[in-house]
C-alpha cells in the first residue's frame, strides 16, 4: 500500500491533521496496530484501545481529540461507515487475474470479450457469451452459451453461470455461486394421488406411486447493475419468464433465490 496520511485522506474527502507525510502500509484495530498501521478508531470505545497499540496515526471521529489519544497523525471523518467503504476500496485490490485470457482458459470462438477485460485460469466462456469491457473472471468459473455480461464486472473463482443470463454492469459474484440453473419444479402423474398423501398427512404415502415429472427451466436470469451476489448463493432461472434482480440488490453468502422470483 504505502500511502501518506494526506493521500487517504484526500481519497476520502476528509480532513487530516499533524503530520500528513507519515506513510502507513496498511490498516488495523488500534490494539493491533503496528506502528506503519493506520488505526480505524472510528468510535470511542476503539478510540480508547489505541493505548494498547502502536499505532501513530488513525481515523477518528470529527469530534475526537487525536493529540490527547497520543497520535502523531489522525484523519477525521463525519460518517465513520462510509469512511470505512471508502477505506476497504482504497486497500482492496481484488483478486489478482492477469490482463488477458489465460492459456489455459477456454473461449469458444463465437464469444467476443471486451477490451481490457481479464480471463484467469481453467475459465470457460460458451458460444455466443458477451464479456464486457475490463470484466474480471477468476480461475475456474463456467460462462455458458448467450450469456452476457456488463462492463467492469468481478467474477471471482468457481462461479457458474448459466445459459442466457443477462448480467448488468459493475457486477461483483462472489465464489462458488450459481446463476442460472434450473428451478425445483416438479409435477406429480397423478395429482389425486398426491392429495390423497396430503389429506393424510402422510400416513397413505405408499399410495404414491405413480412418480414425478420435471419442469423445464426454459427462462433465465436477468441481473441489474450494481448488484453483489454471495458466496454459494444460488439463483435459479425462470420456467418460462425471467428471474429478475433489480439494480444496487445486495445478496448475502449461501442464499437460495427460487425460479421466478422478482427482487
């Protein structure tokens, strides 16, 4: 990292005091933090553990007092959240994936990817999918056939996506999740059957025996811009419509989103 305190503060549109010029090379919590670290003191309750480490410099509330908290340097900020996303995407590169499509990546040749864009490792990118300009795809993702994907995106490693996805721009998927697939839909041969099993409440439940039939996912997803997907989530294509996330959605880790669902 190695950036002044005057650099980061500039980055967060905030103030700094004292001296500007010290060069930190990363961030901490204030009991941790060594003295090249940039303590997060951003309420009293950190303010105080500054003591217990060597921090020199930090971010403080506007209101702290950071000469009584012993620093040699400190930026202040009104909105101690904000200046924490705002911190986290100064220091976070992201996955490192070269320029380029890897040799090892497979790009059908009716795929077209956009200028600047980075393909790592073991990629695999169907016929006919569109990758928009300076897309980033980790090692080992799946891109099926008619997908496409908006500019700046971040696809990190393992992702799958799949058949005729549309995928908006400044899209960020985190590992191992799932797009596309089909949904769990299923029809029984004999729907009297199944009531019968209902009524029961199981207890006749020998008396299904007439199987079940599968609902094709003829649909697919279609994602917004600025949206974030977790880890492992899974996100199903529509039967016959579009399963829909709309712009700026936020999806947490390991979260199930049903075929035909509109969020």
């Amino acid at each position: 990292m190695n950036q002044t305190v005057e650099e980061i503060a500039a980055a967060l549109k905030a103030d700094a005091f004292g001296d500007v010029r010290l060069c930190v090379t990363g961030a901490a919590e204030p009991s941790n933090a060594a003295p090249d670290e940039l303590a997060l003191a951003l309420s009293p309750k950190y303010a105080s553990a500054l003591a217990d480490g060597c921090a020199r410099a930090a971010i403080v509330r506007h209101d702290a007092d950071w000469q009584a908290l012993g620093l040699e340097a400190a930026i202040k900020v009104k909105h101690p959240r904000m200046a924490m996303a705002g911190l986290t995407s100064l220091l976070d590169k992201g996955p490192e994936i070269a320029p380029g499509i890897h040799p090892s990546a497979v790009v059908d040749p009716s795929a077209a990817v956009g200028k600047g864009a980075a393909v790592g490792p073991l990629v695999v990118i169907g016929p006919r999918a569109r990758i928009g300009a300076n897309a980033r795809i980790a090692a080992h993702a799946s891109i099926a056939e008619d997908v496409e994907v908006g500019p700046d995106a971040l696809i990190h490693a393992g992702v799958r996506i799949g058949a005729r996805v549309r995928i908006g721009e400044r899209f960020i998927c985190q590992p191992g999740a799932v797009i596309g697939g089909d949904g769990f839909s299923f029809v029984a041969g004999d729907s009297d059957r199944v009531e019968q099993v209902r009524r029961s409440l199981g207890t006749e439940a020998g008396a299904m025996t007439s199987g079940w039939s599968r609902i094709h996912s003829l649909g697919s997803v279609q994602i917004g811009d600025d949206v974030e997907i977790g880890a492992n989530t899974a996100v199903d294509a529509g039967t016959v419509s579009a399963t829909r996330i709309g712009n700026r959605t936020k999806i947490d880790n390991l979260v199930q989103i049903g075929h035909n669902a509109q969020i």
